[in-house]
C-alpha cells in the first residue's frame, strides 16, 4: 500500500522507535503514549482492520497474538500484566488503516473504560 503511514514504518522510510522485529510482524512506540507504555504490533502484511481479515489471513492473525506477546515480555509487561486494544473502524476510533495493536501498561487501568 503506497499511501500507508504503517507500511512505510515498515520499510523505514518513516522513522520509528522499533522495540521488535521478525519475519511477519513489526512493533515500534506509539507517537503520542496514552499510557508509560505504549506500543503498536503490526503485520507487515498490509491489512487494513481486523474487519478486513480473510481466511488466507487466520495463520497471520494466530500469529499476531503470539507477537503481542512476545513484545509484551520484552517491555517487562507480563508480570504486572497489560491491555491489548485493536480499534477497528471508525466509531472505535481507528484513524489509521492498517490493522495494528496497541499494547499499553505500565499503570492500573481501569475497567470499564469505554
Ligand atoms: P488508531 O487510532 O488507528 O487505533 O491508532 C493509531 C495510532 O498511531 C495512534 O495511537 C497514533 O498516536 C499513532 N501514530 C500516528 N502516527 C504515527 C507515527 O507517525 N508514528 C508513530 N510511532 N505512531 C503514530
Ligand atoms: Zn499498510
């Protein structure tokens, strides 16, 4: 996707603080934190919302959990434990379409919080 801010976080050529790299996935610091932590987990594979994901994509979404994880325990969360949020369209707030997941802690939330 030629137009897209994640797709070219990807390939660097827009700067990002990267805190995870491997074959399928991509994690970098959310520009504007709303919590001490804050991180976004992306597929490489442009999609652009979980309202947009096919079949062929099921392994990619199985593997994304798995990444989340993975970065969650590199950023020193999973002990005090964190939030896992995919906003997917519009009235969730989703301003940019390439599906990605915010990881946030690093302080007590509350919920609900919608
Ligand atoms: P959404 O609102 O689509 O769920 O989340 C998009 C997120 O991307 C927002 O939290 C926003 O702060 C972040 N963001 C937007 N532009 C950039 C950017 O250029 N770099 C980084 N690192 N984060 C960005
Ligand atoms: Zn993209």
């Amino acid at each position: 996707m030629e137009d897209c801010l994640f797709c070219k976080i990807i390939m660097g050529e827009i700067p990002s603080a990267k805190v995870y790299e491997d074959e399928n996935f991509f994690a970098f610091k959310d520009i504007a934190p709303v919590a001490p932590v804050h991180v976004l987990v992306v597929p490489k594979k442009h999609i652009c919302s979980i309202a947009d994901l096919k079949p062929e994509d099921a392994e990619i979404a199985g593997k994304m959990l798995y990444a989340i994880q993975k970065v969650a325990d590199l950023l020193g969360l999973s002990q005090d434990g964190y939030r896992v949020v995919f906003n997917t369209g519009e009235k969730a707030g989703q301003t940019v379409h390439h599906m990605h997941a915010h990881i946030l802690g690093g302080k007590e939330m509350a919920w609900p919080g919608v």
